[in-house]
C-alpha cells in the first residue's frame, strides 16, 4: 500500500496553501484515500488496482486542495461568529444594561482626578457586577464549542467600545480644551484612561475565567 500521507504532500508540493493549512488538508485528503483503496480491495480489487483507481478519483489535486482550504477558512469565519463575535455583542449589550440600571437607581460614579482635572467616572456597583457580563460571554462561547483562548476573548470583549471611545475621544478633548492640556500632559490622560481600562478588563477576565473553569469542570465530570 502507498504512503498516502507521503504522496498527498509531493502532489500537493505546488498548491498555494499555507504550511497549517498544507499538513490538515493532505492528513484529510490521505484519509479519505485509504478509505476508498479500503474499500475497493474489500470488492475484490488488487492492491495496485485499487490504489490506481482511488488516486484516479482526485483528478486535479491543486484545485482540489484550493477548495478544501477556502472551505476550511470559510468554517473558521463562521465558528469565529458563533465563538466570539455573538458572545462578544451580547456581553458587551449586558454590561451596557448594567451600566444604565445603576444608573437608574441611583449610583453615584466616582470621579477619577489627575492633578486636579477630571479624567473618567467609573461606578463602582457596575464595575463589580462586570464579571457577570464576563461570564456570559464566556458561557457562550465556550457552549458554542470554542476553545479556551476563545471564550476568554469573549468575556473581555466589552471593553473594545471602551477602548475605542477612549482612542477617539481623547485626541479630541485634549483639542477642544485648553484646561486639559495646560494641567495633564497627553500621556497622563491616556495611562488613566488604560487604567480605567484595565480595570475592566480584569473584571471581566475573572467573571469569563470563572464560568469557563466552571463549565470545563463540569464536562470533564460528565465525561
């Protein structure tokens, strides 16, 4: 019998694939061959017939092997949707809610100075309940099949808005006004902006890392 493995890889030597790409689809190409010269031996074929005619079914191997790598990076962008984009939105939408509930009760924001100037508001209520919104967009990753590093991005994703809010909005401020930037240099404004951020994040990061342990737990139980 043939090293099906060892052929796929000289017949796939010129395909434009990427070298992941090139090892996944001649290890699935050289599986699906060595069942079908299995199966041709079981009707009665001889080895170098059956061989002969399971190669004799792939017909043009580069188009072959280009179709197989646009399906697979087409697969990749939809589980990228279900594993972190949905998850991502929903948490991001949760804490949003979260934010305006406190709001609505009441909570008052504490307001973060920098040499006497007002740099960002943070309430302290919403900033413990994140890793509620964390966790939900790690539970939903993670029960959409995604791997760890995946449902961990999932549960920081709300603080992308945040992120960009801040990247936009303070070149701006510090344009419109001249109080800011005669008392905070720019890179004062913009480390307590990141740590604002980072203090999000981490939020987040433990609700997401929480329900994530959680929920392999329980797999790994039910296994």
């Amino acid at each position: 019998m043939p090293d099906w493995q060892d052929r796929v890889r000289r017949e796939l030597a010129g395909a434009v694939l990427e070298a992941a790409e090139r090892e996944e689809v001649s290890a699935e190409l050289a599986a699906h061959l060595e069942e079908a010269c299995q199966a041709l031996l079981a009707q009665g074929f001889s080895e170098e017939s059956a061989a002969r005619r399971a190669l004799a079914e792939v017909g043009d191997w580069h188009a072959l092997g280009a179709n197989i790598a646009a399906a697979k990076r087409e697969g990749k962008m939809k589980d990228g949707w279900k594993w972190l984009v949905l998850p991502g939105l929903t948490a991001t939408l949760v804490a949003g809610a979260l934010e305006m509930l406190f709001r609505a009760l009441g909570a008052r924001p504490l307001t973060v100075y920098a040499s006497g100037v007002p740099v960002f508001l943070v309430c302290l209520p919403w900033l413990a309940s994140l890793p509620l919104a964390g966790a939900l967009g790690a539970y939903l990753s993670q029960r959409a099949g995604a791997e760890r590093r995946w449902w961990l991005v999932s549960s920081v994703f709300p603080i992308l808005p945040f992120l960009a809010a801040v990247l936009l909005a303070l070149p701006v401020s510090l344009l419109l006004d001249p109080h800011l930037t005669r008392h905070l240099t720019p890179a004062a404004v913009l480390a307590c902006a990141l740590l604002a951020i980072l203090l999000c994040g981490l939020a987040l990061l433990a609700g997401g890392l929480a329900a994530g342990t959680a929920l392999s737990r329980r797999s790994a139980s039910r296994s």
